[in-house]
C-alpha cells in the first residue's frame, strides 16, 4: 500500500474511533473523591481498606448492599446546590439516598465507632484523592438520639457545629479543627456534608461516636460516684467528726438558763443560724473526777458557820 493511502487510512480509523473514545472519557468517574477516616466513616470503615469488614454491623451492611464498599470514596451527588434536606430523604442521610450504599442506613447501636470527650478540640481527617475547594459542614445528633431508629434530619440540629471553608490537602487527607459540642453522652452519629465548589458534587458520611455515658441520678445526689466511700474516708480524716460526744457539766439547781455558748433547745447552732461559738468545753475527764467548785465552797463555809456557833453556845454557858 502506498505510504499516501496507508497515513489516510489511519487518519480515517482515528476520526471514526474519536466518539467513541469521547464517550469512555466523559462516563468516567471524577477523581475528586473522599470520606471521613477518623472519626471512621461507616461507609470506609466497612469496606475492604477501613478493617472494620468484620464486625456484625459492617457484615450486616454488605449484606443489605448485596455487594462491598469497594468505592467508598464515591458517595456523592450531583447539582444539590445546598439543598440537602430536600434532596436526600429521611432514614437515608448515611447512603445519601443512592441505592449502591444501602446497607449504610441499617438502624443499628453496634457500628464501629470512635471514642469522643465532651467540649473536646477535634481533628477530623478527611480523605481524598485530590484537592478541590469546597465548604465541610459538620453536623452532631441532638441529646436523646436513639440508634436503633432511622437517622432522619430531625435528629440534626438546623446548623452545624463546625464549618470548614477550603482546607489544605496534605497527604492525601483534609484535615478540619473543630470544637465538640459539651453536652453529648452515649452513643452519636457525626454527620459530614462536602459541598464542592469546584465540582457541581456534594459528599455525604456518617461517623459513629461514643461519649461517656451521663451519671445516675442516684450518684449525683450523693454527690458523685462513691458518695458513700468518700464519706466515710472524710469522716476518719476529721478528728471533730470521729470524737466521742462530751458530757456536760452538771448544773447547779439555781441555773434555770441555757449555759453560754450552747444551742436553744430548738436545735443546733447550725439550724438555728447563729454563728458558731468559739467558748471552750469542758472535758469528760474534768466533769466526772468529782464535785465542781462551787459545790466544795459551799461545803466549806458550811463548816465554818457551825464552827463558829458552837464556839459561841459554849462561851454563853460559861457565862
């Protein structure tokens, strides 16, 4: 063949094949891809590359799906513009809606999830494939979300917690700061929305979460766990609490008041609102060794007056 036909035959197969080769290139899938690693995403944390295939939950979820999450980096959705709540239905935010995901919106308290502190610092990381800009809307379930019922939108407060404008991609993963919200207890769902501002695509993912659980009522009226334990721990350091109450000192008949420095006989000091009173009281040991005081005086001079009027009846008879 000469070389002139040969070079218009290929020019001729090239020009045939191009729709061809246009159509392939356009149903690719855009490489922009990602998911939440930490706090770990149900949909990475279930497939082959996140380690969490094995636990009941994530068993459960393929078996839902009918296949792997293989793509977990691929939950996303075209031209939402910001309208979330009306594009994904309830009981559907983890799959985002898309039938491939499916198994992601099981109802279930035992997905893989990832230990959180109250009003703590976070950093969630983010990963992707390449960067783009884009705006990550940060989301926490109220107080009382339950997770043995579908996650509706209802159970997401209006606005976020945390919103996070064009971070920075390094190595392979966003990274975004953010404050957690302080009264969360038990079990949560940590809900990520990526709107892209390069790409028409918004992302969606659910981290599961667990915060300490809240104290019984009954420990915090005892001021605490081991209310009881601490009591008695404070009842043996405090020598006042420990000691044997005191006897008083016997009174005389002629004292019909209420001796200084003690309580009326309508309660203690304490319950009465008077400050407390820093007289002195007498010991056990002072008050049972024998008479007080007063009562050898009064004996004494007892003795003197019947001296002295024997001593006088006997100068009288003299007389």
């Amino acid at each position: 063949m000469p070389r002139t036909t040969a070079h218009r035959t290929a020019v001729l197969a090239m020009t045939a094949a191009s729709p061809l080769l246009l159509g392939v290139w356009a149903a690719a899938p855009a490489v922009a891809h990602g998911a939440p690693t930490d706090p770990v995403s149900r949909v990475y944390g279930c497939s082959p590359d996140g380690g969490k295939s094995g636990t009941a939950a994530c068993r459960a979820a393929v078996a839902a799906n009918g296949s792997p999450f293989t793509a977990w980096d691929n939950l996303r959705i075209a031209n939402v513009n910001g309208r979330d709540r009306q594009t994904v239905p309830d009981g559907k935010l983890c799959s985002g809606g898309l039938p491939a995901y499916r198994g992601l919106d099981l109802a279930r308290a035992d997905w893989p999830s990832t230990r959180m502190t109250p009003g703590a610092s976070l950093t969630m990381r983010y990963a992707s494939t390449i960067p783009h800009t884009g705006t990550f809307k940060l989301y926490l379930t109220k107080p009382g979300y339950d997770p043995t019922k579908p996650l509706t939108w209802s159970d997401l407060p209006e606005k976020p917690f945390a919103q996070v404008t064009d971070p920075t991609l390094t190595n392979g993963a966003y990274r975004l700061d953010a404050t957690l919200p302080s009264d969360r207890t038990g079990r949560h769902v940590l809900y990520t929305i990526w709107q892209n501002s390069s790409t028409p695509d918004t992302y969606y993912s659910c981290s599961d979460v667990m915060f300490p659980a809240a104290k019984s009522s009954g420990a915090q009226a005892g001021g605490g766990s081991g209310s009881a334990t601490d009591d008695r721990e404070s009842a043996a350091e405090s020598p006042a609490k420990s000691a044997k109450p005191t006897k008083s000192a016997p009174r005389s008949p002629a004292a019909t008041g209420p001796t200084p420095g003690t309580a009326p006989s309508g309660g203690s000091r304490a319950e009465a609102g008077a400050a407390p009173d820093s007289t002195p009281v007498a010991s056990t040991a002072d008050s049972d060794s024998g008479p007080s005081t007063p009562a050898v005086a009064g004996g004494a001079a007892a003795v003197l007056l019947l001296s002295g009027g024997a001593a006088l009846a006997l100068r009288l008879r003299r007389r």
